[in-house]
C-alpha cells in the first residue's frame, strides 16, 4: 500500500476545562497537522491522489483562526482535534488512515482507527 503524507499548519485556540493548570484558560496554539492517506492502486499518472487534491481537501477542513471550544462538540484536546479532522476527510471520501496534530513542537497526537 502506498502512503501519502500531506502537511499544514493552522492557528486556533482553546481551553480545557476543568484542567487543573493554564490550559484552563483560552490561549492558541500553532497546529501542525500530518495527514495519511492511502491506497493500493497507482492511477495511469503513477499516482494515487494528485497532492494539489489532497492539500485543498485538507486545507478546506481545518479550523483556521476559529475557537475550537465553539466549532466542535467535545473537548479540544489534541487527541479529539486529530480524530475531528480524520472524521471530516473520512466524510469527504477521502482514502485517510491516519491524521497527526501537533500541539507543539514536542507534543502531538495521531489517530487511526486500527
Ligand atoms: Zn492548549
């Protein structure tokens, strides 16, 4: 199986309530995302998704400059925002297996379902 990495970053923020430190309160972050996506055939152009495709698709669905506390419906850590963001290019028909949100340069999250 091929797998094809397209990357992005957006800026939002957040807070977590009833966190017991600062993330309690609203702050922002830079996000960087990795989104996988795959597939076991190659097109007559070798491909399996042309990247121009892939990074629109992406692009369209992060919440760029928005309150993650007001755009979904759970609670904005990073494990929910990668799995948020998979659900919303699963939704588009898209081939992801996986996507990673970074909430720092040290600090992310990659969900998969398996
Ligand atoms: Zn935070």
């Amino acid at each position: 199986v091929y797998v094809l990495k397209v990357r992005s970053s957006f800026d939002a923020a957040h807070s977590i309530t009833g966190h017991p430190g600062p993330c309690a309160r609203l702050h922002g972050h830079r996000y960087d995302v990795e989104a996988e996506f795959g597939g076991g055939a190659l097109d007559s152009l070798g491909m399996v998704r042309d990247f121009d495709a892939l990074k629109k698709a992406l692009s369209e669905v992060l919440p760029d400059h928005q309150n993650l506390n007001d755009v979904m419906d759970c609670v904005t850590t990073v494990e929910n925002i990668s799995r948020w963001l998979y659900d919303r290019l699963l939704a588009q028909g898209l081939p992801v297996l996986a996507v990673t949100v970074w909430e720092t340069e040290t600090c992310g999250c990659r969900y998969t379902p398996e």
